[in-house]
C-alpha cells in the first residue's frame, strides 16, 4: 500500500522536506536589504552633488561687520563681530576671530568658536591660524593645525584640541610655500616638524630655508652664515640657491657660483654668472644677462643668446629673442618660430599656450606635449580631479579630456544639475535632456560651482540661480573689480582673494 503524503491534523511526514523557518527569514531578509541597497544606490547616482557634499564654512561680511556661512548661504555665525573671522580649512567649523584690538600698541587677543557659536580653546591665550604664501603670493592656511600661545610661549594643537607641541617655543611659523612643514623657535635656533609635530630638522640652526617644493631636504643655515643642505651638504658654503633637485646644487664659494653633485663633485664651475633652473642633467645658465642650457651627461650646449629660456621637457625648451617667444631643442634648432609675445607650458596635462596678434586681434592656440594644434582659444581651467579642460572660443566655453578629445559639458560635469547654454548670442541653461531650463536671456552666465549656485550677467550687472534653475539673487552686483565672480545663496565673493570672504555688500 502506497504511502499518503498528505496531510491530516497538522501532522508532517519523514520523507517530506522540512521547512527551515530560520532560512527563509534569513532569505527575506536578504532580499529586503538588496531592494533597499538598490533604492539607495539609485538616489546616490541619480541625485545631484549639493545632497553629497561635506558642510563647508565661509566668512561673512554684512553690514559692516563678520560672521560665517555654510555652503548653502545659511547663516552660521550672525555677522556680529568686529574684525574678520579667519577659516583656515573650510571643511572644519574652527572660526578665529580677534578681539580687544588696539592698533596702536598692536594688542589684541583671540576668539574660536564652533559652529554653534560657542567659545572653544579658552585654555589658551592665543590661538592663530598658520598663514603660508605660494609663489604668487596667495595667502592660504595650514589645514589641521592651530597654534596657541600660553604664558608668552608657542605650541600646535590639532582642530579637536589635541596638543602636538607643548607651549615650550618661542615662535613657530610655516616654511614659506610648502605644506605640512613648520619652523619652531627656542633660544635663537630654528628647526623643522610637521604637521604632526615630528621633527624634521633638529634646532640647531640660524635659518632654514625652502631647497624646493618636491625634495624633502632644506637649505639650512648656521651662526657663521654658512649654508648648507639638511642631510646631503654640510654648512660651508657662501650661498645655496633653492633649485628643486638633490641630484645638483648650486653653491657659491667666494663671490663665485659652482654646480656639484651631492658628493660635492663640481659639475659646473665656469662659463656662467648664475644658474637659473637645473632640470634633469639640463642645467639653464645665465651669462650677460642672458640665457642658455649645458646639458651635462650629453655635453650639449646652447650659448647665452636668448632673453629667457623655460623648460618643457629634455629635448624641448620655451626661448625669447627679439621680444617674441619660440621653442627650441637642445641642438639649437627651432622648433616653434619667434613670434609669440608668451608662450605658458602646463606641465599637469601636458599642453602649450601662445599668445600672438593677427590682423589686429590678440589670438590663443593650444598645442600638446608634440606641438599640435589642438584648439583655438583660452585655455581656463585645467581640472586634474576631473581630467578636463576647459577652453574659451568664441563660440563658448568647450571641454576636452586630457587626449584632447572634445566632450559635451554634461559628460564633463556630471554633478551638475543644469548646464550653461548659448543661443542667438544670448544665455540660458538646459538640463541632462537638453531641456531648457532658463530661458535665453543674461548676457553671460557661469556654470554651476561646487556648491550648486550658478551667476547670471544682465545689464552689467550679475546674480545667482540654484541648482533648479531658481534665482537667488537678482542681478544687481557690477563687480567691475572683482577678480573672480562666484555666488553662495545671495552672497558674492568679495574682492580680495586673499581674505576668501563672502559678502552682500
């Protein structure tokens, strides 16, 4: 007789699969969590940066006095104090402001608040911002830590109040133009940490200076005035330039310079009144107040004939004769004719700007590393996050990979929610369809920044939309003397680059 496989009064049968209640529960739960996965990674791809991006902090200034915004233009800090409020990285909510100033004895004394406007670092009886300048001369700050004062002596502490140096020195300042190096000061000697309070050089000299941005020696100097590099060079020389390589320095020893080898074997000792730039084994002299090249593993040389000589790479140079500028090779042959009034090589992407008059008219070519023509404009942005570039001509702003291969703008700027658009000499924007969203209208527009604003010209005079399309602020800003034109909310940059500060005024 066969066995029945049904079911009577909740029985269940050996032979019959068993329901595992836990695995099933599992599974469902599995699949819950995949569905949800898949909704959130869609609103992540589909959404745009302004839902992404980490809070960031600016100054304010309104009604004659400071306070901070957020990336938003929300109002942080209300813009009640006095003297500026100092942000030296935008990401943290660290604001430094100075208080009790009196300008003519140079007292004062400082306040750092958070974001919720509470006091924070009374400890100390100072706290400062770690200012540093780049070649330009563009200020910018040290960006994870602060020094304090307490009883007249010096330390660093992180942005959560950690001590990285105790108050034990007599000052500390950054090494101009380089990160993430601080000079430190007791009883008359410098030294070098970082930015985690590790020495680099010990404190056992007059001055230290900066050998180059990319070597991680520096330029040192003892009581006697006797110069030498950290590590590599003991201090007997008279001078050592700061040429960024630790393969050639440029010393001088009685009135007279000299190119050695970090054994100290002389490379190059006559021929030349100074060395302007050492590149590879290509060595850019000076003679007569002029220039020329000694490449010294080949043995190559070009005379002293040219009004200025810039690198490109080892077989390519920029040159100016007669006012105008060309390109050479190490043989002396030319390679771009001179008749350029500036030629500008961007090392990053590998790319050529000249600059010539036609018929009247100032023109811009771009060419790549090999001297091809690639475009016919100014070059505006080299974006090495996003490996654009953006060039100005005359028929707009276009975008090119670093092939040169030219690319819409919604593929360049994929965070974007709206794209700047031209039509019938006018401007508007247009969504990732090509839809338009403002109509054709502003005389000049700016794509969006990082935060979602974008500016719009009318009349002379600009204003912002959101990241919709909305405006925020009617144009109403001439901003004649500006010389970068951004927006938060309502708020515009203000002129000085240096102060970075926002402002309605």
């Amino acid at each position: 007789m066969s066995r029945s496989r049904s079911r009577k009064h909740g029985r269940r049968y050996k032979d019959e699969p068993k329901l595992n209640i836990k695995r099933v529960i599992a599974v469902v739960i599995a699949i819950v969590v995949i569905i949800m996965f898949i909704i959130l990674l869609k609103k992540l791809l589909t959404s745009n940066f302004s839902n992404l991006q980490t809070t960031q902090y600016f100054s304010l200034y309104s009604n004659d006095r400071w306070g901070v915004i957020d990336n938003t233009g929300k109002i942080i800090i209300e813009p009640t104090y006095d003297e500026m409020i100092i942000i030296p990285n935008s990401k943290h909510p660290i604001f430094i402001t100075s208080t009790q100033v009196n300008y003519d004895v140079g007292t004062y004394t400082t306040k750092v608040l958070n974001e919720k406007n509470k006091e924070i670092f009374t400890e100390y009886d100072k706290i400062l911002p770690i200012e540093n300048y780049d070649e330009n001369n563009t200020l910018w700050y040290e960006e994870d830590v602060l020094k304090v004062q307490k009883d007249g002596k010096y330390g660093l502490i992180d942005y959560e109040g950690k001590v990285i140096l105790e108050c034990e020195y007599d000052n500390i300042n950054s090494l101009k133009g380089i990160k993430n190096r601080l000079i430190i000061e007791k009883e008359n000697k410098k030294g070098l940490v970082n930015n985690k309070g590790n020495i680099i050089v010990n404190i056992e000299y007059k001055d230290i200076k900066v050998l180059g941005k990319t070597v991680n020696s520096y330029i040192v100097i003892d009581e006697e005035n006797k110069y030498g590099v950290s590590d590599i060079l003991d201090t007997k020389y008279d001078e050592i330039k700061n040429i960024d390589t630790t393969n050639m320095f440029v010393v001088k020893e009685k009135g007279k310079y000299k190119v050695i080898d970090k054994e100290e074997k002389e490379v190059l000792t006559s021929d030349f009144d100074d060395v302007e730039n050492i590149i590879d084994s290509n060595i850019i002299i000076k003679k007569s107040d002029k220039y020329g090249i000694v490449n010294v593993e080949t043995g190559k040389k070009i005379n002293a004939d040219y009004e200025k000589i810039d690198y490109i790479d080892e077989d390519k140079f920029i040159a100016k004769k007669d006012g105008k500028y060309g390109i050479i090779n190490i043989n002396n042959e030319t390679l771009l004719d001179f008749k350029y009034s500036d030629i500008i090589y961007y090392n990053t992407a590998n790319l050529l700007e000249l600059t010539y008059e036609e018929d009247g008219n100032i023109k811009n070519d771009i060419l790549n590393e090999n001297l091809e023509l690639k475009s016919n404009g100014i070059l505006s942005e080299i974006n090495n996050e996003k490996n654009y570039i953006k060039v100005w001509t005359e028929d707009g702003y276009k975008y090119y990979n670093f092939k040169f291969e030219e690319k819409d703008v919604i593929n360049i700027l994929n965070n974007n929610t709206i794209f700047a658009s031209k039509k019938d000499g006018k401007y508007g924007f247009i969504d990732k369809k090509g839809k338009v969203i403002v109509d054709y209208i502003y005389d000049d527009v700016m794509e969006q920044n990082s935060f979602g604003f974008a500016c719009i010209k009318k009349d002379g005079k600009w204003g912002c939309i959101d990241k919709n399309g909305k405006i925020i602020q009617e144009p109403k800003y001439e901003l004649k003397d500006n010389i970068l034109i951004d927006f938060i909310g309502k708020y515009h940059i203000g002129q000085d680059l240096n102060a970075y500060y926002y402002t309605d005024i």
